[in-house]
C-alpha cells in the first residue's frame, strides 16, 4: 500500500471512528444503528471519489470494522473516538471536500436516527460536527 492508499486506508478508519461516536455518545450503540451504518456505507460510501475498484471493499470494511472494533473492546468513548477523527480531519483538509462532509454528516444523521429518533445528545454532537465542516469552508 502506498502512502496515498495508506492515508485513504486511514481516512475510512477514521469515519468508522466518527460513526461510532455518533452512535455511542448517548451511552448505547444499538443494532439498528450498525444496519443503518452498514446500508448508507454500501449505497454511498463506496461510490465516492476516494475509493477506487481496488479499494472499495477494503473501504467498506475499514469503516464497518473500525466502528465494530471500538464498540466490542468499549474502551474508548465518544468524547475520544470524536477527538481523534477532528485530528485526522484538520491533518488531512484536502479529503475533506464540500461533497465528502455531506456525506459524512448524512451517514451521521441517519445512524443518529436509526433508533427511536435523534435524541439530545447525537443532536449536539452532530451540531458540533457541522460547525467543525462550516469552519474549515471559511
């Protein structure tokens, strides 16, 4: 793997990161919100500009793994796995294009929405990620 499929290798890794914390912020991470992540991955994800033949399985199972990994070994929070992504992001701004942070901000809400609603605290963590996106456009 080159630097280049490398950093996109861990730019996948690290929306598995995202994900999770969306789905775990309220304490919770339920199985509709891992089906809801798994559709949205396959039906969106893998149709990006980032993911080539080659790695598009590779994407797929990077996210999915990343965000099972971290809800089976529960020893990172939300707060954390969130922290780490906006790392990555501010390291890596030329990923993270207009159409690529609408993406990520649907795939957000609809693993938010997967179970019973958006409740209190998916709603001010994904506030917080479209402010994060807002700020790096200015």
């Amino acid at each position: 793997m080159d630097s280049n499929e490398s950093v996109v290798h861990k730019f996948y890794q690290n929306l598995g990161k995202l994900f999770y914390a969306i789905a775990s912020i309220d304490g919770s991470v339920r199985t509709e919100e891992l089906e809801s992540l798994k559709e949205i991955v396959k039906k969106e994800w893998l149709l990006t500009h980032l993911a080539n033949d080659d790695l598009k399985l590779n994407a797929q199972q990077s996210i999915i793994n990343t965000f099972r990994w971290l809800h089976d070994d529960n020893e990172y929070n939300a707060s954390e796995c969130y922290k780490s992504f906006l790392i990555f992001k501010n390291n890596h701004e030329t990923l993270f294009t207009n159409e690529v942070n609408k993406l990520i901000l649907k795939t957000a809400r609809a693993i938010a929405a997967a179970f019973s609603k958006v409740n209190k605290s998916e709603l001010m963590l994904l506030a917080k990620l479209d402010i994060e996106f807002k700020k790096t456009r200015l």
